[in-house]
C-alpha cells in the first residue's frame, strides 16, 4: 500500500508540473496576471478564440487585394497616361487574348502593402499597390483557318506598364521566374504581353534598398531549354519594351509589334542622348515598327493590340505543346489532289522576268492556311506556315521580285532562323527554290553575305527535320547547291521552268570565254556580240532540263500542275511514318534540336 501511495504521490505531482508548464507557455508575455473570472463565474475568451472559425477575415482581406489589383484606378496617372497612349490595359490584354473565365492567376494578391493594427494580433491592409506583373495559366481558342476551332492552354505573362512602367521596383521577381519555370516543367506554351521594362532596373531602386546591385537575367536560365524544347514562346510587343521587355520578346521563338503603340529600344531617348548626343528622339523614331519590323529584331508586324493577339493564336495553331510531340493536325477540306493549271505559266520563258512567288505558294498550299512571317525583313527570302492535307510545314522561299532572288545576309539570317524554329517544332519544311546564287557586290560584301550564307549552310546541314524541294527555276552556286542537296536521300523536284549550274549565263560566258570573246573583236568590229549571241545560244539549248533528266541529274520532271497533289503524299508519309520516329529519337536523346 505505501508502495502504491508513492507512485500515486509522483504521479501526481508530474502532471501538476506539466499543467503549470502549458499554461505558461501559451499566456500572453503581455498578461500581467491570471485571467479572472467575470461575473458569471466563468473566464472570458482570448481575443483569437473570438476570432472567425471558417477563415472568413483572412478571406476577406485576400478578396479585398484582388479587387484591387483587378480594378484599373482612374485617378492614378500611370493608367490615364496608359489610355492617354491608346493602350490597353493589362487586363484588358488578358481578356482579349484568354478564352472568359479561363485565367487562373498566380500571386493575384502580390504587391507592394502597407498594414494597420486592429488588435493585439490582427491588422488588416491599409494601402496595396499590386505587382506589375501578371502570370497565370488560361485557355486560348485558335482558328485553324478552315472553320474548326480548338482550344489550347497557356502561360501568360503580362506587363502593367501603369504602375512604375514596368519596372524592377514595382514588379516580383521571383512571380515571373516562376512561370518561365513553369511553362518547362508543365510543357506548355509561353506568351508574353510586354509593355514597359518587364521588371528591368530603375535607378530609383538604388535609392529604395540603399546600395546597387550586380545585375543578373535569371529567368534566361529557364527561358534557353524552353526555346530549345520546343516549348512554344510567342511575344507581342504593346508598348515600349525596355531594356529587359526588349530581351524578353526579342527571345521568343515569335514575336509581333503593334504598329499604333510598339516600340522596342536598349535604353529610352533621354539615356541615349546622355550616351550618344542624339537629340530629339521619340520612341518611335527610335525603335518603332520602321526600325525593328525591318532589321528582324521583331518577326512581324500587326495592326493594333487585337491583331497582335490574333498573330500569336494563329502561330499558336501550328505548334505542338512542346518539342516532344506532333504539329497538330486539322481536318482538310481542300483536296490533296487538287490540280492547278495555272502553275504552268507562272515562270516566264524569259529568265529575267519576274513573277510573284507568293503566287506559287498560295497555289499549292491548303486554301487559307498561308501565314508569312517576317514579310518586311530579310525581303530576298520568304518564309512562314502552311498546311497540306491538314498538316503543318514550314515554307521556304526566294524572292525573285527583290535582288533578283540572290539572297543576301538578312535573307540568310532570315530562313536560317526559320529552320531552327521548324527543327524544334517538328515541322517537315517544303521549298520553292528559283535562286541564282548569294547577293554580290558592295554591299553584299560589306553586310558579310558569305558569313551569314555559310551560317545558312550550317544550320541546314545540322538541322534535321525533313526537307522536300520543288526547283520552279534558277539553282545556282553554293546557294543553290546548298538548299537542293541538303539531305541525303534528297526529296526534291523540278519545273520544266527548271536551269542550273554553276554560274549564271549572264557574267559566266564572259568569264569562261574572255579569251576567245577578245580575240573575235580584233578580227572583226562587233565580233565579239555576234560570238556571244552564238555561245548563248549553245549553251541555252545544252542546259535544256531534259537533257539533264536523261542523265539522272535532276530525280524526276513534273508537270507544275500536279505539285500539290506530290507534296501533299510527302507530306502525309513524313506524319504517318516518319514523325513517330523522330520523336521516338528525341525522347532518347539520339537528336537534339537547337534554336539558340
């Protein structure tokens, strides 16, 4: 029994110990004393057991700072500035661009905030001021161009150029790092609606942390695999995009300008006059549509804000989610075995005429489906989208309207750019090919054509999606040889319009008969011309691309009429066949697109 007695007795005294611990440490430090109990007889309620058991005040306060950051402020003079401008506001972009009800925000309630106590361990938000970078996920609906309509889910990512311009000091650095991290590890497309600097620096953040920082673009640590996976980036410029805005978009596998309110530019008019003494810029004049539609810092050019995002679902329309699947594919209703008499007379008999080769490619392809990109730049080439049978590809093109087809450094730039970008899509590319060789002259030679031709050369030889030539005319030098042989097996056709060789007549018969062409002026005055007209003559009947037919030069000669009927049977067996294969391919790693 005194056994006993004493274990009760510890017992005991161990859960005295134990309840006089818990209630100190759960008492307010600022107690000064027991609660008492009140008239009743029983202890009055601490201020958090009154408070809401559902969450309702938290909800409430969270409820309060969206409201805010989706309510434009009229009396702030970033957004009338904004209106002043004919721009959009962000949000506005958004419901223009995302399908209703489709966005799902991520860090809605992020932003700058200022609290008040109400209580001992409450407060509520005084003042907010939102981040000026939107991200989320939503839906958009693209048009395939023949009356279908599918819905594609994206990330978007959208400036508030109302609030500090865009700038570091009003933005979250880490909420836009999260989406380029998420748009790689979801696989799904990027857009970016830039207007301003896209959380670039401001001098004015020296002053608010009180020191300077070493600058860094981490978002590009995301932003290169995105690019080179496959995984779509579509960028439209809505406003002037600064410094980082400007790096952002210029990175997009696609990027589009508005023409009424884009601009583009490393530093504003005020930093380059202190830089470069000029004066009296605008932001226009700087780096308006004039200036980078047409120098291929930016792809395309629309209208206004709408027909930006009009461009991007179409682009968006003919890419996969990412690198590791199929282009998309439509149901066509223009038949694959269409004939066009038409393709007959559209090269001229006379080599120096010109035609339209845009003529030709709207002729072949699925009616409607037809999208150029970069019209304005790089103008001796031609490049873009399409459909046959329903099926994306790319296209290629020269121009012989434009320097006679001789393609020149931008040209090069141009449709190297576009191989990269169908190599990491997966687009089959088709060429209609009327080329006479790289641009010469001065000014070929001072823009470094052969640099920018070789580049071409590379991107050709290291890109590995399949290629199908159609020669309509001309194929001459390393431009030509390139572009016609740069797979092996070689899938390619020609034009009864079809010549090729090394050098062109016009120059080439000079060269290879200075000799003979001189000594026929001595003999006789005006000798020279007659030799000449008897040489061009031989040589124009010897290039007759029969000839070169018989002996297995070119594969096979075909009526122009049947082309798309040909390609579109190419085309069908690339997606049927060999698409599987490739993507089989990258998965394992044996291919490695690069568009960087």
């Amino acid at each position: 029994m005194a056994g006993g007695d004493g274990d009760s007795s510890r017992a005991t005294s161990r859960l005295n110990q134990l309840s006089s611990h818990l209630s100190s440490s759960s008492r307010n430090p600022n107690d000064n004393g027991p609660e008492l109990p009140n008239s009743k007889g029983r202890t009055p309620k601490r201020q958090h057991d009154l408070l809401p058991a559902d969450y309702s005040d938290v909800l409430a306060e969270l409820s309060k700072l969206r409201s805010i950051a989706a309510t434009p402020n009229a009396s702030n003079r970033g957004f009338v500035a904004q209106k002043k401008a004919g721009k959009l506001w962000v949000r506005e972009r958004l419901n223009l661009l995302l399908d209703e009800s489709s966005f799902y925000e991520l860090g809605s309630t992020t932003g700058t905030a200022t609290f008040i106590q109400t209580g001992p361990r409450t407060e509520n938000v005084e003042s907010f001021v939102p981040s000026n970078n939107i991200q989320g996920l939503g839906t958009v609906t693209v048009n395939d161009g023949n009356g279908s309509r599918t819905k594609r889910k994206i990330i978007v990512t959208a400036d508030d150029f109302s609030i500090r311009a865009g700038h570091l000091d009003g933005a979250s650095p880490e909420k836009s790092i999260l989406a380029e991290k998420m748009a790689l590890a979801m696989r799904l497309p990027m857009v970016k609606l830039v207007d301003g600097s896209s959380g670039g620096g401001s001098v004015t953040l020296i002053r608010k942390q009180g020191y300077s920082y070493v600058p860094t673009v981490r978002a590009f640590h995301y932003v290169v695999p995105q690019l080179n996976q496959g995984i779509p980036n579509l960028g439209a410029v809505l406003g002037p995009a600064v410094g980082l805005g400007a790096a952002r978009v210029t990175a997009c596998h696609f990027s589009v300008m508005a023409a009424d309110v884009g601009s583009l530019f490393n530093a504003g008019p005020k930093v380059v006059e202190g830089a470069t003494f000029e004066e009296g810029l605008d932001v226009k004049a700087l780096g308006g549509p004039e200036m980078h539609c047409t120098n291929g810092t930016i792809d395309n050019l629309a209208s206004n804000e709408e027909a930006c995002m009009q461009q991007i679902k179409t682009v968006l329309s003919f890419l996969p989610d990412h690198g590791g699947l199929a282009p998309p594919c439509v149901e066509c209703k223009d038949s694959m075995d269409r004939e066009d008499a038409r393709l007959r007379t559209i090269i001229p008999r006379r080599q120096n005429r010109m035609y339209n080769p845009r003529t030709i490619i709207e002729t072949v392809v699925d009616q409607g489906s037809w999208f150029e990109i970069g019209a304005l730049w790089g103008t001796t080439a031609i490049g873009g989208l399409a459909r046959l049978g329903g099926r994306p590809v790319g296209i290629i093109s020269l121009n012989c309207e434009v320097n006679g087809g001789a393609i020149d450094a931008a040209g090069s730039q141009k449709i190297t750019r576009l191989l990269k970008f169908c190599d990491v899509f997966n687009l089959p590319i088709i060429q209609f090919l009327d080329i006479p060789g790289y641009a010469i002259g001065t000014i070929a030679e001072r823009s470094a054509t052969m640099r920018w031709g070789i580049e071409l050369a590379k991107t050709y030889y290291t890109t590995t999606t399949p290629v199908f030539a159609v020669i309509t005319r001309r194929i001459y030098g390393v431009a030509g040889g390139v572009m016609v042989d740069c797979r092996d097996p070689m899938p390619r056709v020609a034009w009864p319009s079809g010549n090729w060789g090394s050098l062109p007549l016009d120059g080439g018969i000079e060269v290879g008969h200075r000799h003979e062409l001189r000594e026929a002026e001595k003999v006789e005055v005006g000798g020279a011309k007659e030799m000449y007209r008897a040489l061009e003559d031989e040589y124009l009947r010897l290039m007759n691309p029969v000839r070169t037919a018989v002996k297995f030069g070119v594969e096979e000669i075909i009526d122009p009429k049947d082309t798309r009927k040909l390609i579109c049977q190419w085309v069908s067996h690339v997606y049927g066949t060999l698409m599987a294969i490739r993507l089989a391919e990258r998965t394992t790693g044996k291919i490695r697109p690069s568009f960087t």
